[in-house]
C-alpha cells in the first residue's frame, strides 16, 4: 500500500465512521422543546461536533491501523478476492 493509498483509506474509513457517529445522542429542538424560529423541530440543539469529530478520529485510527495491517501484512491480497479471475499478474 502506498501513502496515497494509506490517506485514501483512511479518509474512507474515516467518513464511514463520522455518518455512523453523527446521530448518536442527537437531541433535537425538538425533544427539549425549544424549537428556534426559522429552524425545523428536527434540528439539533446542540450538535457537539468537536466531540463527535474526536471520537470519530479516535475510532477511524483504530480502524485503520488494523486494515492497514491486514493489507500490508499479505494475509489477504488483491488476488484473494478476485472472484472471476480478471486481476492479471
């Protein structure tokens, strides 16, 4: 794996994990009933993106360190999931 394809990876993971941690204890205006006009009841209250972007970081690194692994450490290859047999060497 080269280092374009290390940051690549890790901005893939990276995104992926920020979508799935983006609405974890979301409470909207909503639920706490302090709806603020112009804003729809579905908006966030409060967001604590610097929160969510630490733990999503935190996890991405985790993440990547153990698919780098795998793919620098040849135990599962390009070859290993071509299934129609169209990577030639």
């Amino acid at each position: 794996m080269s280092l374009t394809g290390g940051i690549v990876l890790f901005a893939v993971i990276w995104f992926m994990v920020f979508f799935v941690v983006l609405p974890q204890r979301l409470k909207t205006q909503g639920d706490v009933q302090q709806i603020v006009p112009g804003t729809p009841a579905s908006a966030p209250s409060e967001l604590r993106l610097k929160r969510k972007v630490v733990i999503t970081s935190a996890i991405a690194v985790v993440l990547w360190s153990i698919i780098a692994t795998i793919i620098l450490s040849g135990m599962i290859s390009i070859h290993d999931l071509d299934w129609f047999n169209r990577v030639k060497d």
